[in-house]
C-alpha cells in the first residue's frame, strides 16, 4: 500500500512502456505489480497509476516465444485479473474493458496456469459480465462458451463454482447460447448434476440453478429439452426440499417458467412429475 501511494507503480509503467525493456526486466515489473495487487485496497491506486493499461498493452506484444517472454504474458493476464476481481467495471474505460478480456481468456485456456490463475481469470470474467451486452458479446466472440464450458470441468472445486457463474452470466442474456448451448441435452445434464451437489458444493449449485432458471425465462427449446432429461425430477424436489431458501428461491423461478410455458408438453411434464402439487 505504501509503495501504491508513494506512485511507485505509476513510475513502473513508464519502465515498461516508454522505454524498450528486456524480457527479464518485464518480468519483474509484472511479478511487482502482481505482488501490489495482492492487497484489494490498492487495486484502485494501481489502475489509476496506469497499470491495468499496462498490462493490456505487455500481453499484446509477440515476444512470447522464449519462456520467459511466457511467464510475462501469464503475469501481465494474471494481474489484469487480479485488479478486475473487486474493481466496479462501470469505473473502466470501454477500452480497458474490451482490451481486459482477451488476456483472461487466454489466461482460463493456460493448461500451465495455476488453479488460482484460472480462478481469479474467472471471478474476473463473471465480473464484466454483468455490465452490458457488448462486453457480454466480446467474451463469446473470444470463444467464451468453450472456454468457460471446458473451465467447468475443472479438478478443482472453486475453479467449477467460478466458471459456472460466468457461464450463468453469458446463459442468462443470449439467445443464441440458449439456443446452440444450454438446449443441447449433454450440456443440460451438467447444470443438472452441478444443481444437484448442493451437499458438497452449495455455492455451484446455486449458480446452476440460477442459469437453469434465467435459460427458461423466455426459451421454449431449453424448457422442452429440461424438462425430458431422467434427472430433472429428482433434481427439482432436492432442491425444493434442500431447505437452503437461496436455492428454494430459484427453483421456484424455474418452476414457474416452465408451467408459463407456451408448450403444452412442457406444462404436462411438469404436472405428471407431481412438482406443482408439490409446491402447493
């Protein structure tokens, strides 16, 4: 925090873009904004000293072939990462927005990263998510499905929350990834099991239900395909009877998108699974 408010970062971005540094003296000026970033008090200082835009600027550059051209990469990804975890988007510039969404892309991907890596790259993703539709379209066009679908799959179990919650953000606002994503059956029985672990991952379960819920709002493809999967009986009722009312909450909004539905196959499903007589 010291070094923050004496301008020692902003004293490190012109190091690094004003001049021609090396690979190795990028490197420490990457690991030093890394180290700064720790602390969330000082993430606003070091964006406002330029080192958000910095890091952007290093992650762009092509002398990523050497290793240690690599680790720049990571670092720079993984510290844009670091200072959009807690900073309100809606204080960005459009620019530092859009430019952010690349590297954490590229840095989710990284088969080397770290299990912390991926998973602060993702907290940060779901943050910008919620923004507005353009930033929502730039992550998918930086192949935002595949890439946090994949993340989903992940060993570890913070990794799988994070990477649900993003996906919940992208599920929830586009047509297009209801249609192509969540209407597809083997994408459905995933948010189906991930619904279904509230005993040993609640906090995935809740983001599940939430994009199960937000998919069937307005989409009578995702309902049809939900309603016919083997598990969605057993999953709706251990819901309803987990007594969490978070996740009581959202499966009641799911309930009652399904029996709004327009699909009179939809509706009967429903009934016959005894879900609304449950409810009553």
């Amino acid at each position: 925090a010291k070094l923050a408010t004496a301008q020692v970062p902003k004293v490190m971005v012109k190091l690094a873009t004003n001049n021609d540094p090396s690979e190795a003296t990028l490197e420490q000026l990457t690991l030093g904004w890394n180290r700064m970033s720790v602390h969330v008090a000082t993430r606003g200082l070091l964006i406002q000293q330029g080192v958000l835009s910095a890091c952007i600027k290093i992650e762009k550059t092509d002398a990523t072939s050497s290793e240690t051209g690599k680790t720049v990469a990571r670092q720079a990804r993984h510290c844009i990462a670091k200072l959009l975890v807690t900073t309100n988007p809606t204080l960005l510039t459009n620019s530092q927005r859009m430019g952010s969404i690349k590297p954490l892309m590229e840095l989710i991907r990284e088969h080397t990263a770290s299990d912390l890596q991926h998973y602060e790259a993702l907290l940060a993703v779901t943050n910008l998510a919620v923004i507005d539709d353009e930033t929502r379209e730039r992550i998918l066009a930086q192949k935002g499905v595949s890439t946090l679908s994949y993340a989903m799959f992940s060993s570890h179990e913070l990794v799988r929350c994070a990477a649900t919650e993003a996906m919940c953000n992208l599920v929830g606002h586009s047509q297009h990834v209801q249609d192509t994503y969540m209407a597809n059956p083997e994408n459905l029985r995933v948010w189906l099991a991930f619904a279904n672990d509230l005993e040993e991952n609640l906090e995935c379960a809740r983001a599940a239900v939430g994009g199960l819920a937000m998919s069937t709002a307005d989409n009578e493809k995702v309902s049809e395909a939900l309603v016919g999967m083997n598990t969605f009986r057993d999953t709706i009722f251990a819901l309803l009877e987990s007594g969490n009312l978070e996740l009581i909450h959202r499966t009641l909004f799911l309930i009652r998108n399904l029996v709004s539905s327009a699909n009179p196959k939809v509706q009967e499903a429903v009934e016959e699974a005894g879900i609304v007589v449950f409810c009553r």
